[in-house]
C-alpha cells in the first residue's frame, strides 16, 4: 500500500526544521509527501503569509494542505482557497462553556515527550462538558468550513479522563456520525497513535474513510507512520479506505 504523509509541519508555522528537510526524509521513505503547516497562527497570521506560504509549496511535488484550528473561522478567499487541496481541522483549545477556551499547549507537550510537567489547567470533573461543546463545534465547523480532515480527534484530556467509560464511546460515535455525515475523513495519527484501535474499527464498519498523518514536528518525528502501519494490518484496510487529495502532483 502507497503511504501518505498528509499532516506534516515545517519551520514555516511551528515544526523544528526547514521543508528541504521533510520533503527529503519523506522521499527517502517512499511516502508521498502533502504538507499542512498551521495557519492563522505559529507565524503564518495574515492572508498575505498564507499566499507566501502556498508559493513556497508550488515548488515542491507535494500536496499543499492546512490545518486550522476548529475553534476560529479559518475560511479564505476563493483565489487561496483553490490553491489548497485539503484542510485538517483539528481541536487545540476546549471551549469552556462560557465564551473563552481552555488552552491545550501544554497538554500537548507534555503528551508529546517535549515536557516532562504539566499543571492541568481544566476541571477534570466537567470532562463531560467540555466533550459536549466539542461536538457541537465539530457540527458547527463541518457545516459552515470547508474540512476535509478531522485531525487527532480523540487527542483532548477530556477523553484522557473519561477513557473506558459508556459517556466516551457514545462520544466517539457521535465523531463518527459526523464525519460520515459530512464526507470528512478520520486521521489516523502517527505522533498520537489514536484514535485507539476501538473506535476506528466502528469509523470503518461505519464506512468512513482514514487519513495518514505523523503530525511531525522534531526531525525524528517525520515521517512516522508505524502506527497508521499497525492499524493497516490490523483492521484490514485497503487503499480505497484513505482520502487521497484530487490534484495530480507535479512540479509547477
């Protein structure tokens, strides 16, 4: 099976090392390669960086993607908005019910090896709630933005703390529900290794389709695709499962 690496980061947004890097790595791997630095944030902030951003693309044979944070509107301009062939919407702050968001950085630091201490900064009694609103603007998103990803879907310490419990799987469902009802495909992370083999056994009973991504953000990190590997044999899936972007890839 042909492997992609669709959720990938450079040194453009918040990644330890230059695209030269990561297309190299990647070929090295046989992966085909689409990389979706973060916009509207990690030093790619205004319209004028996101058209910067897409021309420093063009000049590579990859696929040109985005991930936007699911919590702002993230829509561009139809001339931009073209020149992208997928955006992985991902959950990196909990709306906490009141207006604001409960920032996730450090949860995904920590999570992620790049710190060893983490001071929870949410309530771990209103898990329950936190999920909720989640789902309710996963809805909003997938209604109102173009997405063609839901990225690391379940990396949220509010499944941390309700892991094993009925009110999780009935959450991880709804996830599902959504993803089919709008056509947008689940990623299967490299970085997180999640969603847990569980719940994508449903996504794929379900009929969804899958994503690969390493979410690579460390030199070592590129490229890492055991676990979309293991998921693979695991459950069965074949080529036709993942979603692949329409555009040809070539040099422009």
């Amino acid at each position: 099976m042909q492997l992609y690496d669709l959720h990938t980061h450079t040194n453009m947004s918040d990644a330890r090392f230059p695209i030269e890097d990561l297309v190299e790595v990647e070929r090295e791997q046989g992966h085909v390669l689409g990389v979706s630095d973060h916009l509207f944030c990690c030093g790619i902030y205004t319209l004028n960086d996101v058209k910067n951003y897409i021309e420093v693309l063009r000049q590579y044979p990859v696929y040109r993607g985005a991930e936007v944070n699911m919590e702002h509107r993230f829509n561009l301009p139809d001339a931009l908005d073209d020149d992208i062939d997928y955006f992985i919407a991902s959950v990196h702050s909990m709306p906490d019910g009141r207006g604001g968001f409960v920032p996730l950085n450090q949860y995904f630091s920590n999570r992620s090896g790049y710190s060893g201490e983490y001071q929870k900064n949410y309530s771990p009694d209103m898990s329950r709630y936190y999920l909720a609103y989640i789902i309710q603007m996963m809805e909003k998103t997938f209604s109102t933005q173009r997405v063609e990803i839901l990225g690391h879907a379940t990396v949220l310490p509010a499944c941390d703390e309700l892991y094993g419990t009925k009110f999780l799987t009935q959450w991880e469902d709804a996830v599902i529900d959504l993803c089919k009802r709008y056509g947008i495909a689940l990623e299967i992370s490299g970085l997180w290794r999640a969603p847990h083999v569980d719940m994508l056994r449903r996504a794929h009973e379900a009929g969804l389709k899958f994503s690969m991504g390493s979410d690579c953000h460390d030199r070592l990190q590129i490229g890492n695709l055991l676990y979309v590997e293991q998921m693979i044999e695991t459950l069965g899936l074949e080529q036709e499962d993942f979603f692949v972007p329409r555009r040809q890839l070539s040099f422009e």
